[in-house]
C-alpha cells in the first residue's frame, strides 16, 4: 500500500471547480484502489475554512495526538465516497511573519500583497502539513492541487523527503489576462512550482504548454537565485527540468493526453449518468420558460457563467448587436449569471448599445438538475471565454446535446473560443464551432458571422447537436481515463526524485 498525500483546497462546501474535480475523480480512484487496479491510496487532505459552519465535519480520533502535539485540530468528512481530513489552525502575528519569511527564503515567494484567506486559511494549513505528514506512514509522494495547495507540497516534500507533483487547474498568467502582478504570492507560487516539482501536470495540455510558456522563463531566474543556497546538484536536477520542460512543448497530444518525463496534460472527466436521466418533459419546460423571455425571436442563445472580462462577455454582447443590426438576425441572449454590482454596469452597457429588448439577465441561483435542464434549452451555447484551462460548460454543452438527441430533440450548438482546453474538446464544424483567439481577445464579427451560420442552417444545426452527443460519450472524457494517465505520472515523479537523490 502506498499512500498520495493529496493536498486540495475548497473541499469544505460543495462550491467551486476544485469541489467538483475531487468528488467526481476521487470515487473512480477509490474503487480502483479497492478492486486492487491500483495500490496507490489517496490520502485527502483540505484546510478547514473558519469563516464558514462546520456542516457535516467531526474531530477526527486518528489524529488525536498530532492535533493536540502541535494545537491544531483535525476533522474529517465524506467527499466523493473518500473520507476527507481538513486541518483547522492558525498563527499569530508572529508567526506569521516568521512563516513569510520562510517562504521568501525557501521559495522566493513574496506575502506582503496577501489576503485575508492567503494569512488566516493558506498559511497555517501550508506551516502545519509537514507534521501531519509525518505522522502518517507509507506517503509515497504527494499530489498538490493549484497553487493553493502547492506551498504545503513544498513544505511536506522537504519535511519527508517524498515526491511532489503540482497539478495546474488554471494559471495566475491567463487569469490575469496575460498581465500577472509578478511581486503577487500566486505567481511566485506557480513558478516555484516548475522548480519544486518532480512533476507538473495541467488540466488540458494546452494548459500546461500556456502554464511553461509563461513561467519557465521567471521560474529559472528565481532557481538560479536559490543556486548557492540548494547546492550544485539540485541546480543540475532544475537544469534537466527546464530543458524537458521545452521539449515538451514540441509535440502534439495524442487523443487529448500528453505525457513527457517532467510534464503532462491530461483532461478532466464528466459523469453523464445525470445527463442521460433527463426527460423530454424537463428539456421542453427549460426551452418554455427561455421562449418566454422572447416570445417573438426566431432563436435564443445562452451564455452561463460569471461575468469576469476573461469570459468574454463584452465582445459577445457586441455580436449581439451585430446580428441584429447588420446581420438582421431576430435572436435573443440570456445571460445566466450571478450577478452583483456589475449588473448595473452591464444593463446601462446593454442600453447603450441598443439591444435592451433583446438580451435577458437571468441572475438566479440554479441547482445542478436545473442548470443541466437549462443548458439544453438554447438554439446556441455562446461560450467565448478568452481564458479556459479545461473547458467544463463547453464538455456540458455537449452533454446537453446527449441528454436532446436521446430524447429525440435537437441540442444546442455550443459556440467557444479557441483558447485552452476547448481547442482538444472542439472539433469546430464537427462538434461545434471555435472562434479564434488571440492576445485574449475575440473579435465580435467573427462571433456572428458563425452564429448567423447556424441560425441560417438548420441542416448543420442538426448534424452538430448529433456529433456532439456522440464525442461527450468518447472514453476520452471519462474519469477513469484521468486516472490512468495519473498514475502513470505518479511513476514517472518516483523516477525523477530517485534519479536526483541518487546524484
């Protein structure tokens, strides 16, 4: 038995991609452990978010003495069928000076910028991992996801001399859209990581190409800085990392994976059985209640998600104007977001542009089973994010199109940038269609010249709806295909870490 110390944040209340990614990955991995398919165990471990209720965690008895040794306390829970541990602690103003400190020293990571969660949530569970670590037996290396876990894998990886991989689920360069705040903990943190690793993986390999692209060149300045201070033979290891991280970069996935010796890129799953429960009558009702927004538009498009500019809201709205003025295209937008100020500021935008009579916010909170209802409603899916790693609502999309075809309706046609994941999960005029993408930027022309398209083509309308039913149901997207290539790169960091400590 050889346990993965997996450390994850966000595991707490059922929010955020984080959430989602380990209760729909960790039960495929559990019962692969457990019918013996694999003798790597996950061993979960989340910080505990003070500022919200306790909900369905309870003091964990295993760790009894750890968490009274060093005045931390330790819960567990159920997620995704996997008992969870999330570590509650803190540090006072001291200490947390004296924990910065160290992550200067140690990682070239600056906290003077840090937020409220980075000092009262991130740095206690990052400063107390390594001795929980090791009073946990057979850690055969740990798995860290995004940067708010990475810190604790750097701590944990010195402390038992294990293995780390650092898993990307989305970068501090494409948030930011391309222009990071480079003295900011996140991307200090994420080019620590390209040297700290032994493994890097992103969630789609354009992702992780994106993530090298940008990093590699700030991460090998700060290792040459640390090059004194870790000695010659780890600067040899940063050396060969680097040079493998290049190589990467050359070759091309193969069906949406890409394996090399330091770094990978391999898609997340979906779980269809929902999506294969739903009924005409839930389908027809969502498309109703869409219709009756704009009972006298020809179609409907959806967009779903928040209104952050890397969402490419603003250049879809001016498409919508487009249609209607210079395509004369009769389509209505519903925009499905939870929106808070910003929502003033787009209706005034709305307005200006004239298309008040023909754009709908839609700012209700939506339970699962609704928003898969809604996502089979529209005629067309507008996705046009300037930023994805993965891609989720785009694999939904197509989701939606199984869940129509298997009731004998026509799904949407789901409408994305070419940017990140969605160019491996598109197949545009097979599936559904890309638009270009560059400099974080989408041109509005382009979004409706693609649209009218679809809207004057029923016949290709159709064919989509179908091809995208049957690529969502590929094995690429399955959960279980996440894993397998997961621990093949769980070997291939075991080889690297042995290979440096053996030099």
């Amino acid at each position: 038995m050889r346990k993965v110390l997996f450390l994850i944040t966000e595991l707490q209340r059922p929010v955020g991609g984080l959430y989602r990614f380990a209760v729909e990955y960790l039960p495929v991995w559990r019962k692969a452990f457990e019918e013996k398919e694999t003798n790597f165990e996950p061993l979960v471990f989340a910080p505990r978010d003070i500022s919200a209720p306790l909900g369905d965690l309870v003091i964990e008895p295993g760790f009894k003495d750890i968490a009274e040794t060093h005045n931390v306390k330790i819960y567990s829970a159920v997620r995704g069928n996997v008992k969870c541990y999330f570590l509650e602690s803190t540090l006072n103003e001291n200490e947390l000076f004296d924990f910065h400190h160290t992550l200067w020293e140690k990682y070239r990571i600056k906290s003077e910028k840090a937020s409220s969660y980075y000092n009262k949530i991130l740095c206690p569970f990052w400063n107390h991992m390594p001795e929980v670590a090791k009073s946990v037996e057979n850690i055969i290396l740990i798995d860290a996801q995004d940067w708010l876990s990475f810190p604790g894998g750097f701590l944990v990886k010195e402390s038992i001399e294990k293995p780390l991989i650092c898993r990307f689920h989305s970068g501090e360069f494409g948030r930011a859209m391309g222009k990071p705040d480079m003295e900011n903990a996140p991307v200090r943190i994420e080019a620590a990581a390209l040297y700290e690793a032994d493994y890097v993986v992103g969630v789609s390999v354009p992702e992780m190409k994106f993530e090298i692209t940008n990093l590699l060149p700030f991460s090998g300045r700060l290792s040459s800085e640390l090059k004194q201070q870790r000695g010659r033979e780890w600067y040899n290891y940063q050396l060969w990392k680097q040079r493998e991280y290049r190589r990467f970069l050359f070759f091309d996935s193969d069906k949406m994976h890409l394996i090399g010796k330091n770094a990978a890129g391999i898609p997340n799953g979906i779980i269809l059985d929902g999506w294969k429960k739903i009924k005409k009558e839930e389908i027809l009702k969502a498309k109703d209640m869409l219709r009756r927004n704009f009972p006298t538009k020809d179609k409907i498009m959806l967009f779903i998600g928040r209104t952050e500019r890397r969402k490419g809201l603003p250049p879809l709205l001016e498409a919508l104007r487009k249609l209607k003025y210079e395509y004369h295209q009769n389509v209505g937008l519903v925009i499905a977001s939870v929106m808070n100020d910003e929502r003033t500021e787009y209706e005034n935008k709305i307005r200006e542009m004239g298309i008040e009579n023909d754009v709908v916010i839609d700012s209700r909170w939506l339970s699962e089973k609704e928003k898969m209802a809604l996502l089979c409603a529209p005629d067309i899916l507008a996705l046009p994010s300037l930023y994805e790693p993965f891609g989720l609502v785009t694999l939904e999309g197509l989701a939606a199109d199984l869940a129509c075809e298997q009731n004998h309706l026509t799904g949407p046609v789901v409408v994305t940038g070419d940017i990140g994941g969605m160019k491996d999960i598109m197949r545009s005029g097979i599936d559904g269609f890309k638009v270009p993408v560059e400099d974080f930027s989408i041109e509005p022309e382009l979004l409706a010249s693609v649209t009218a398209m679809i809207m004057e083509h029923p016949e290709l309308h159709k064919r989509l709806s179908v091809s995208g039913a049957k690529r969502v149901e590929d094995d690429i997207f399955k959960w279980e295909n996440t894993l397998r290539h997961t621990l093949r790169i769980y070997e291939k960091a075991i080889q690297n870490y042995s290979k440096w400590e053996s030099e």
